[in-house]
C-alpha cells in the first residue's frame, strides 16, 4: 500500500500492471482483449465496484477465508481436487506456512 488507496486498490494497481508487462512481452494479442482507453486507464483487467466486505472478527474472517479456499473445488470449476493443489490459494500457508508469491500475513496476527 503506498499510503494513498486501500489495500484492494493498491493490489489491483499492482496485479494489473503485472498482467499488462507480462502480455506485453509474451502475448500482445490476448493484451487486446482488456483495452478500454479509458480516461482513467488504458487497460481494464479486474471487474468494477466488486463487493468488499469488511471482516470484523476472527470468526468471520475463518468462514470467508474457508468458503476462498474451497470454491476452486466446486463442481462448475474443479479446478482442483484440494484446497492446497490450487497454485494460487492461501491454503497451502496456513496447511504448511509456505508462501511461493511472499505476500501472505496470518488472518490471526490481524484480527
């Protein structure tokens, strides 16, 4: 977070500024499909006013942080057979405290 926007603007800033360097170099064309030219942007990656919910409690943020690590295996994905073979889960930190991006904080430590 730079001081400036809350920490769900400054990761959608930072992903999407990932996604376009990387399109940029090894697929121009697919980098196509998230033009907008926009006043506020050129490219557009994440969906607009997503609902956000505030956790307020540790007991609240166990079932948000359960219902995240068990959608990939819902039958209209089957992305996965268990929380921790999907790549991109947090449930692979908290299964065996291993961090493959090194951006993972313990729900715990803030609530």
């Amino acid at each position: 977070m730079n001081g400036k926007e809350f920490p769900k603007k400054s990761f959608e800033k930072f992903t999407s500024h990932q996604f376009k360097i990387k399109l940029q170099k090894e697929n121009p064309e697919e980098l196509k499909q998230f033009f907008v030219g926009a006043s506020d942007r050129e490219y557009n990656f994440w969906l607009r006013d997503p609902l956000t919910i505030r956790i307020l409690n540790r007991e609240m943020a166990l079932q948000k942080l359960d219902y995240t690590h068990y959608n990939p295996l819902q039958e209209h994905w089957k992305l996965c057979n268990s929380p921790e073979e999907y790549r991109y889960s947090s449930a692979v930190f908290y299964e065996r405290q291993e961090d493959e991006f090194k951006i993972l904080t313990h729900y715990m430590n803030d609530l």
